[in-house]
C-alpha cells in the first residue's frame, strides 16, 4: 500500500487538474502560453499518475478497473467481479 501522502498529493492533483481544466484549454486554444505558466504546476493533466483506487499502487495499473492487478486477481478470484472468472483450457 502506498503511503497516506502520496495518495493525498494525488487527490490534491486531481481536484486542481479538474479545476484549472477549462480555463487551461481556452489558454491554450487563444496562444497564451506566458498565462499558462502561472498556472499551478500540479493543475497540468500530465503530473497524474495512474494509481489504484483502492491501494494506490502505481504499477501494473489496469485502466478498464482503475485498480493494480495484485487487487483486480484477488477480487476476480473471489467472484468480486461480474463477468471475470480465472481462465481454464
């Protein structure tokens, strides 16, 4: 499990991302590029890291569940998951 601050710092990147997110696309579309730097650093989609929502482990993220696979095995195992079932042939 990832520390309580690494998942608070990402929800606070988040929150401002979806914040600052259409004031960043109408900068961006009119050209002023000296008005996007003042904006917050963490406001830019591209300082988000995937993480699972449950652990918030930044590896082996499966976007469809938004959850790591250690996460998505147990809770596919357990029958936590509608439509997955471990795989047999």
């Amino acid at each position: 499990m990832a520390k309580e601050s690494v998942k608070a710092r990402q929800r606070k990147r988040e929150a401002l991302s979806a914040k600052y997110a259409e004031k960043r696309a109408a900068l961006k579309a009119a050209g002023d590029y000296k008005a996007l730097d003042l904006l917050p650093r963490n406001a830019s989609p591209v300082r988000l890291k995937n993480r699972c929502q449950l652990t918030g482990r930044p590896r082996g993220y499966i976007r469809y569940f938004g959850i790591s696979r250690v996460i998505f095995r147990d809770m596919a195992l357990q029958g936590k998951i509608p439509g997955v079932k471990k795989a047999s042939w």
